[in-house]
C-alpha cells in the first residue's frame, strides 16, 4: 500500500488557522461545522488530523482517527495511480 514514498508538508499546530482561512474552511471549524468525511465527526483542533486535496481537487481535512488517516492515504494513492 505504501511502497512509493510521497513528500508530505509538516505544519505545526499553531497554523491550523491559518490554513483553515487559506482554504476558506475557517468559519465552519470555529463554529463546530467542519465533519470528517469519513467518520462524521467534528474536526476540533484536538483531533485534526490532515488536510489533503479529495478527487473533485477541493481541499478537505480529515480527523485523526487512524482509519481515517489510512482512508485519506488511499484515496491519495488511487488518485495518483
């Protein structure tokens, strides 16, 4: 699943909402709006887990639950294929 190896780009916790503005996605997180897509929970800033680009190339974020993470990295390695 994880033979070709990608770069990944590392943020700090504390430019959260910075990208979260870059993205237009902001006021759906400080208003408890923004949902996993995957597991329907609320994103909060205790349990963002990545933004990534879906297949319709909009950008979305996910939660930290490790199934999740591992959807995320699938349908990354689908889109690339």
């Amino acid at each position: 699943m994880f033979s070709d190896r990608k770069e990944i780009p590392v943020f700090q916790k504390e430019d959260i909402e910075k990208l979260l503005k870059k993205f237009n996605l902001y006021e759906l997180f400080i208003n408890g709006e923004l949902i996993c897509p995957f597991c329907n929970e609320t994103i909060t800033i205790d349990n963002f887990g990545c933004f990534y680009l879906t297949t319709n190339k909009e950008v979305s974020v996910c939660c930290s639950r490790p199934e999740c993470l591992e959807k995320v990295a699938r349908e990354i390695s689908d889109e690339s294929n």
